[in-house]
C-alpha cells in the first residue's frame, strides 16, 4: 500500500514537471485534489495493473487522454 502512495506522489510529480516546463498562452490552475483523485483513478486495482494489451491499460490511457482534452 505505502509503495503505490509513492507511486502516486511520484507520478503526480512527473505530471506538474512536465506541465510546468511548456509555455501556454493560457494559465492552468492547479487542484491538488483533483489530481490526487486522478492518480488514484489510475492506478485503482480495477484496472488490474495496466498492462500493455490489457483492458486496464486501454481504460487508464482514455481517461489520461480525456483529461488532457477538458484541457
């Protein structure tokens, strides 16, 4: 349990990084919550590990690219 809460943390992390870097016109704010709610939406146990091929790894990669949209 403690190695998926780094996990999390440390996705998270890479997301605000790499948003961080690209100039934009328009300013994003940032919602802690909301992207603490996200990992976790990722990387629940429903998604079964999201391996490559699987079910799991199709439905993490539409919500990710979903919410990049709402963007």
């Amino acid at each position: 349990m403690k190695l998926k809460k780094y996990l999390s943390v440390l996705a998270g992390l890479f997301l605000v990084v790499g948003c961080k870097s690209q100039s934009s016109p328009t300013s994003v704010k940032f919602d802690e919550d909301r992207l603490i709610r996200d990992i976790e939406s990722i990387s629940h146990d429903s998604l079964g590990g999201r391996f490559f091929g699987t079910q799991g790894n199709y439905k993490a990669s539409a919500f990710v690219a979903f919410q990049f949209k709402k963007l």
